[in-house]
C-alpha cells in the first residue's frame, strides 16, 4: 500500500504514524506528504524521515480551481493507494473525492456526527457536553461527513478548558489513526451502503 499524508500544521499525528510503521509497520510505505502551507512542522518530520513533501499553496494560486487542479496533480504523482489527512484543514474538491472513494481518511478532533468542522473541542465545550473524542472517517463531498471508520472517546472534566481537551483528545488521535491506517492496510475495511465493517483478522494477519 501506497500511503499519501496531507497535513496542514504541526504534524503530531504524521509523526506518530511514522513511529508506529517503525515499530510495528503496516503492510505499506509512506510515499510523501502534501502540505498547503509553507512552514509546517509536518514538513520538517518528513524531511527529517526522508519522506518527499510537496507544497500545494492554496494562497499561490489565483483561483481556487487551479489550486485543486494543482493538488490532483500532486495527490496523482505519488499514485496512492490510501490518503491520510492528518490535520489537513482544506474541504477536498468533488473530482479527488470521487476517484479515491472510500481511500482517502481523514481524521477529527469529535465524536462525528457532532460538532464537524472548525473548532470542534470549543464546539463541544460551549455544548457542555461530558464526554467527546475523535473521529476517523472516509472522505465524502460533505464536511466531515463521510463513513465512520473508528472513534475514541475523551471523558471531559468539569472545568476543563479548550486547551486541555485539544490535549486530551490528541492522546487518543494518536492511538486511533494508526490503528485505522493498519486496518486499511491489512484490507480489514469493507464500507457498505455508507456504513464501515470491520472484518476479523485472518490467519496470518497480525493483531
Ligand atoms: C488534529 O487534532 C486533527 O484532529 C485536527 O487537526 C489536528 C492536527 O494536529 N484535524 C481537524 O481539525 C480536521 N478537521 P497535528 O498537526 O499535531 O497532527
């Protein structure tokens, strides 16, 4: 498997994947990152582990329809077989969607369906709600809509501020998208009228 991570920021979760590939690698190779901002700490952790970064810009283009274009471009060039948004903060464009169906992951600080898009954990604070998560889902046109591969749950403590759950969610991302990417990778992940089933590990399949 042909593994494409898009990152917008600090890469906290990029660089785990990478650890835990070290540790205990998946049946498949980190072919690049695609970041749409210069300056990311994804970045470095990539060219720190000799993974190819290529910069998609989203303000280098005039229109939005060339950014798109450029970024199909991009995603193509490392002929993935799974895309791996990491903290990628960009809506994907309808014609990337469609060719990658059900191959391209993305990752949320909620318990989707609640709280989508910007500023989850403030979402679920101001809600008042007492447990949140994350969320790694299938891509589809909608805003973190698409199929639900995996969740964790964060209990929130009273008094809890938006920082601390930021934090205390981020400790449960970075156990759940690894383990997602090996269910990929081991073909354990079968998606069936919009909902994703988990096949049983076979013989010879480790976990
Ligand atoms: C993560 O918390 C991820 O859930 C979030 O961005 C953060 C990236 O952190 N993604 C989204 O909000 C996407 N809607 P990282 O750069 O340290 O991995």
């Amino acid at each position: 498997m042909r593994i494409l991570t898009l990152a917008s920021g600090a890469g906290s979760n990029f660089q785990r994947l990478l650890e835990v590939h070290a540790d205990q690698p998946f049946q498949g190779q980190f072919v690049g990152l695609i970041v749409d901002r210069p300056n990311t700490g994804a970045a470095e952790i990539a060219n720190s582990s000799s993974v190819p970064v290529t910069l998609v810009e989203y303000r280098a283009y005039e229109q939005r329809s060339q950014f798109e274009d450029f970024l199909l471009q991009a995603i193509q060039s490392y002929e993935p077989d799974l895309i791996v948004g990491a903290g990628f903060m960009r809506i994907l464009p309808e014609a990337i969607i469609q060719r990658y169906e059900n191959r391209i992951m993305n990752l949320h600080p909620s318990l989707l369906p609640a709280f989508p898009g910007l500023h989850p954990q403030r979402q679920a604070l101001q809600r008042g709600v007492k447990v949140s998560g994350c969320t790694v889902h299938f891509m589809d046109s909608g805003v973190d809509t698409g199929p639900i591969i995996a969740q964790s749950v964060v209990q929130i403590p009273e008094g809890c501020d938006e920082q601390t759950l930021i934090n205390l969610i981020r400790i449960e991302e970075h156990e759940l998208l690894p383990e997602a990417v090996r269910l990929f990778c081991e073909n354990r992940l079968a998606v069936q009228n919009g909902v994703v089933h988990v096949k049983r590990a076979g013989p010879g399949t480790p976990g």
